[in-house]
C-alpha cells in the first residue's frame, strides 16, 4: 500500500524548494535590469550634460567674438579721434609758430622803427635847442607856463560870464523856485455831498412830513426846490439837491418844522423864509469871517457875500472857501518872501474862484464870470488878472498872477485834497497816456503819481538829448490843450542808450 502522506509531504517539500529558487532567481533578474537602468541613466547623464557643455562652450564663444568686435571697433574709432586731433594740433602749431615769426618779424621793425625814431627826435630836439637858444626843459616848463596862464585866463572870463548870468536870471530863478516849491500849509479839505440827512424823533413823523394825499412834502420841495427821499431808512429823511444852498436851506427848515410840530403848507412857507434869510446871513457870516482870517482889507460888501457862497461850493470834492483862503495864506506867504505886494496876492487868490458860485445861475465859464463880478466891483487890475490868468486864459501881467497860479496848483494837487470818481480817475489816466504815446519816437508811456506824473520812454535812436527837450514841452502843451485835471502834471522825457557784450 502506497503511502500517500510520504507521497504528499516529498511533493509539499519540491514546491517549496521550487517556490524559494524562482524567488531568488527573480531577485537576480530584477537587480541585474536596475543596474542596467542605472548605467543608461549614468549614461544619458553624461550624454546631456556633455551637450549642455558644449552649448555653454558656444554660447562664450560667440560672446568673446562679439565683445572683440566691438572692441576692435571703438579701438578704431578712438584711434581716427587721436590721429584727427593730432593733425588740428599739428595745423594749429604750425599757425603759431607761423604767427610767432611774424611777430618777431614785426617785433623787429618796430624796434627799428623806434632806434630812427628817437635818432631823429634828438635831431630835431638838438636842431631846436640851437633854433630857440632854449633846453628841451626850458622848452617844456615855458610851455606850461604859457598854457597856464591861457586856463587861467578862460576860467577867469568863464567866471565873469556866469557871474553875469546868475544876475541876470537871479531874480527870476528865485521868484520860479519860490511859487513852485513853498508848501507851508496843509488844512483840512472838507467834501460836500448832493443830499442833507435829517434824523427824526420817530417814523410816524414821516407820515406828518408827507401830509394828507402828500399835500406837505409837495409844498415843502416846492417852497425849497429840492427832492424829499422817504423810504424805509428809521428814523431819518434824506434832502437831495445839486444846489448847496438851497439844500442847506431845506434841511434847516425841515429841522425846525420837525422841532415845532406844526407841519401844514402854511407853516412851511414861513419856515422856509426864515431859514433862508438865517442862511443868507450865515453865507455873509462865514465871508466875513474869511475875509478877517486872510487879513484882506476893503473889500466890496457883495463880494464879501460872493466870497461867503463859496462855503457851499466844492471842486473835485474839495470846498471852495476852504480852497481859496488856503491859496490865499500861501499866495501871501511867497509874496512876502519875494517883498512883492501881500494885500493884492492874497486878494487875487481869494477871489480867484470866486466865479464857481455864479455859474448855476449866469452862462460862462467861471474865469469869465469872476472876471466880470471883480470888474464891476471895482477890484484893482493885478486882481483881476489873477482870476482871469490862473488858467492861462490870458498872459500873466504880474508876478503875483503867477504867484496865484502856483498857490492854487499847491492847494489842489497836494495829496488828499481833492478827490473823483474812479471811473473818471481811470479815463484821465488812459488819456494820458494816449495822448504821449501819439508823437512820433515814443516807446512807453507810464502815468504814475495818480496822474501827477508821466513818464515817456523814447527810443534813442529817433530821439536825441535836444529833440527829447522839445517832446516834452510839446507833450505838456497837448496835455494842457485837450485834457481837464486838478494841479499840475510833471511830464518827464527818458532817453537811454545801452551797449551790451559779453565775456568769454
């Protein structure tokens, strides 16, 4: 009987046998394909890097060429440069030494010069000395002597001449320099306004001053002539009206109907006639007055109430009365300076505007009118002068007619006596200015000093230093023709010529 289980186990013991070698025979197999596998990496390593070399290799190699290249270039264009500036400085050299032979040539000739020159100078100075029986130093210090007493002789007559013209215009220079340039007074300038403002104890006054259907303040501005303003101001009225006077009459009538209460048509004529007789005497008053501060004496009782009007009159802002006894201090100031005629300088510049407080009711200019009014009261012909040339109306027969003009262009020109309206003040100026550039070689006109002043730039090569002179007297002759302005205007001719270079 076969004995299986030996039979199974020898056969269970060749399979493990069987199992374990092809094991160790795979393991083999598997170690010998990873070692070829490193090797052909080992080798494709070497295969890329190798390649990788030899690129880097070539990359440096084209590199070098390229920077050899540009080096050889600028190596090249440096050294066209060098040889290029060898030849200007070759060139150059060969100029100066060129250049140093002829000054040495010329250096020569004139030392030549010089050795024939001072050769025949002894001759001639030798030939002299024999000639004048003089030395070269006697020679010499007679000749200064004779040019000395020549400069003596021309300072001595120079002298003479200016000595004489100082004479002559001493006098006239000093009058001139006197009348422009003396300003001792300086008063306030009172400005008037065209309306009067009265103030009222309470607003249910200015339903009594209008009255039933208006009836009161119709007959009030027929009574004054002046236009009544009510409106929405408390506790004030405003009196408006060109005329000074009547409107100083209104507001002082209105002042005493408000004060009494009794407002009616009635009553406003009565209070309008007092007041305008208390204002026909304040006017007289305030004549008086002036003639007793400038120290005039016997004058004519209506120019006195002349004189005593012009309280109420005002000139670009400025008032008249205060004006005219102003030019008068300063007229009489410069007179006694120049002993000339005080009474007739002061007289003259009082009365000087006195014509303005005609012109509302007489047809004329206010020259024309204080002309006739000083005329027909009896006043002495330098005083009427004086009013009719301060505008250069007419010739100046007298030293105190331009006493007078200078006085009044003090008084108005001084800074804050006189004021305009902007617009006026900005059309003068472009006037002004219009007018100087209108001649013939004008650069730049430039009016400064609030138009006291214009400076004119003329061009140099048009205008010279005489036709400059005359540009501005015919400047300041157009400006008095054809423009209105308060004082005096300065005008003013530059001329510059400039020379311009450089160093280098």
């Amino acid at each position: 009987m076969v004995d299986w289980l030996a039979v199974g186990a020898a056969l269970l013991g060749g399979g493990a046998a069987a199992g374990v070698l092809s094991f160790m025979v795979g393991r083999r197999v598997e170690r010998r394909a990873a070692v070829a596998a490193a090797r052909a990496a080992a080798a494709e390593t070497e295969r890329l890097m190798e390649e990788a070399r030899q690129r880097v290799v070539l990359a440096a190699k084209e590199e070098l060429m390229q920077a050899r290249e540009t080096f050889e270039e600028e190596s090249a264009r440096r050294r066209r440069d060098i040889e290029r500036r060898e030849e200007l400085a070759e060139q150059r050299l060969g100029g100066l030494e060129e250049r140093a032979r002829g000054l040495e040539l010329r250096g020569r000739a004139l030392e030549e010069r010089d050795r024939t020159l001072g050769t025949k100078e002894l001759e001639a100075r030798t030939r002299l000395e024999q000639i004048a029986g003089l030395t070269a130093q006697e020679a010499k210090q007679e000749l200064l002597r004779r040019l000395e007493d020549e400069a003596r002789n021309e300072a001595a007559a120079l002298a003479r001449d200016l000595k004489e013209q100082a004479r002559r215009n001493a006098d006239k220079e000093a009058k001139k320099i006197l009348a422009l340039a003396i300003q001792r007074l300086a008063p306030e300038s009172t400005a008037e306004t065209t309306v009067s403002a009265v103030a009222l104890p309470s607003d249910e006054m200015k339903g009594r001053i209008i009255g039933r259907e208006g009836r009161n303040i119709r007959a009030f501005e027929a009574a004054t002539g002046v236009d009544v303003i009510i409106d929405d101001t408390p506790d004030t009225v405003v009196v408006s009206c060109f005329e000074p006077v009547r409107r100083e009459i209104a507001r002082l009538a209105l002042e005493r109907l408000i004060t009494d209460g009794r407002i009616h048509p009635g009553r406003i004529e009565e209070v309008v006639d007092k007041a305008r007789v208390e204002v026909e005497a304040s006017v007289l008053e305030a004549g008086e007055q002036a003639i007793y501060e400038t120290g005039i004496k016997g004058m004519s009782p209506e120019l006195v109430k002349l004189v005593g009007r012009m309280r109420y009159r005002t000139s670009y802002g400025q008032n008249i009365l205060e004006h005219s006894k102003e030019v008068a201090w300063l007229a009489g100031i410069i007179a006694a300076e120049l002993k000339l005629d005080v009474q007739l300088a002061k007289r003259g510049a009082l009365l000087h505007d006195i014509g303005k407080v005609l012109t509302h009711e007489h047809d004329g200019t206010h020259v024309q009118l204080g002309v006739e009014v000083a005329t027909k009261y009896g006043e002495h012909p330098i005083v009427v002068n004086c009013i009719a040339a301060h505008h250069d109306d007419v010739a100046h027969e007298s030293p105190i007619s331009v006493i007078v003009q200078a006085a009044d262009a003090v008084s108005g020109s001084r800074p804050g006596a006189r004021r305009e309206a902007f617009e006026t003040y900005v059309k003068r100026l472009t006037q002004l200015e219009q007018i100087a550039a209108e001649f013939a070689g004008v650069e730049k006109v430039f009016a400064i000093q609030a138009g006291r002043e214009v400076r004119v730039v003329v061009t140099p090569n048009v205008i010279d230093d005489v036709k400059a002179s005359e540009l501005s007297e015919q400047i300041a002759r157009k400006v008095e023709r054809e423009l209105q302005y308060p004082g005096q205007i300065k005008v003013v001719v530059i001329r510059e010529t400039r020379a311009v270079d450089f160093a280098r």
